[in-house]
C-alpha cells in the first residue's frame, strides 16, 4: 500500500548516521527521522529513544520527489501507538496463517493484498464475502485460511478514558449522575469527586475507541446544557 502523509507506520531501526536516524518502514521501504523529530526537548544521548534493529512508531511527515520517507517518532501519541501496535500484532498473525497454508505461493499473495489493502484488513472483509479472496488463493485454500480465523478467540482490548465534572449546583451529585445515565457495553466507575472512569471492550480496538468517543460526545452535550466544566483524560 502507498503510504501518505500523516500516515503512523511501525518501523525497525537501521542506523544511525550523526543525528539522523535512518528505519525501514514495515513494507514501503526506507525512511529518515532528524533529531528534532526524535523527541520533545533537548535530547543529550539519542541511544534513549533508538537503536539499530528496535521498533518504533513514527508519523509521515513528507514524502520526497525521490521518495524518501521523511518521519517523526515524538508526533506519535500514546493512542495512536497503542493501535498501530494492535493492527501489527493482528497483520502478523494473518501473515503467519497464509504463510502456514500456502507456503511459497504466500509472498506472492502478501504481495498481491498489500498493493490495495492491509493483511488483515483484508482477510476481515473476506470474513463477511470470501470472493476476492477466492480469485487469489482458490476456494479450497480460502476456505482453510477463513476456517482457522472463524475458529480463532479474538483477545479483547480495552480504552479507558477518566473524565471529570465541575459544579457548584447544590444538587451536582445527582445531575452528574443523570448526565452519566446507563449505556450499553460502557463500564463505568467513580473514582472521586466529580471524577470517573469510562471503559470499553471490543475484539477490535477502532471499534472499542469509537463507541467510548460516541458516549463521552453525549455526556458532554448533557454537561454543557447543566453549565458543568468537563474535561477528559486520556488513560
């Protein structure tokens, strides 16, 4: 797959040339990070952050005329490592179940995915309609592949958010509860005044993040309209 840029890509360590490191880029080759894009702040041993053969997690910045890859480590958050990771655990499985089935004849159908989609992107559609996949691989050896997925326990991640309540309404406890309510496959815990933990659980962290974005946009509507001061907290 092409990359763009603002793309977060995991990447291996190289080298280190000066104050310039240089990474491979999980399928699309090689690319550069200059000091300032390591880290925030003055950096006194750069050995800290990297070295050579470490993975890491960077944010395409620029991608050149002669297509170096221009990248930043220290652009990348938390959330967003914790995904990319998550996507990269799962890419690796699929690999390993095509690689395990198909033999030789795997590189070339790695490659023939990865030229519109990402691997286990595209094995999660073919869950739903196996066509695409069939035309690549043959029914047979599509039908093996999907069998071990369909068969395989997905490990459930969690997204945790803390968020905090704000007012001096004499009837606040009761208001920040209304605002709270009861929502389906949330959890939620007090932790003190005014502040409270907000969790979710899916096979699939995207979906996890999006249905805890959806709740907490609807608790802060309800705050505002009670004139609260909410405020979120990444976990």
């Amino acid at each position: 797959m092409a990359l763009e840029v603002g793309d977060i890509v995991m990447c291996t360590v190289d080298r280190i040339a000066g104050t310039i490191v240089f990474v491979d880029v999980e399928e699309n080759g090689q690319g550069s990070i200059i000091l300032s894009e390591i880290a925030p702040g003055r950096i006194r041993n750069l050995r800290e952050y990297v070295v050579p053969k470490k993975r890491i997690i960077c944010k395409v910045l620029r991608i050149t005329n002669n297509e170096n890859i221009e990248l930043s480590l220290r652009r990348v958050t938390k959330k967003e490592q914790k995904e990319v990771k998550e996507q990269y655990k799962k890419e690796k499985s699929c690999i390993s179940i095509l690689k395990g089935i198909l033999g030789k004849k795997s590189e070339e159908v790695i490659k023939e995915i990865l030229k519109t989609n990402k691997v286990d992107d595209f094995i999660q559609d073919a869950k739903k309609d196996p066509k695409d996949f069939e035309k690549i691989v043959g029914k047979t050896e599509a039908k093996k592949i999907l069998d071990i997925l369909m068969t395989q326990k997905q490990k459930k991640v969690c997204v945790k958010k803390e968020i905090k309540f704000t007012t001096t309404k004499p009837n606040g406890l009761k208001l920040i509860k209304d605002c709270l309510g009861k929502f389906k496959d949330i959890e939620i815990n007090y932790l003190s005044a005014g502040k409270y933990t907000l969790k979710a659980e899916s096979d699939d962290l995207k979906k996890a993040d999006n249905k805890l974005k959806e709740v907490i946009q609807e608790i802060e509507e309800k705050a505002k309209k009670l004139d609260f001061v909410f405020s979120i907290k990444e976990k």
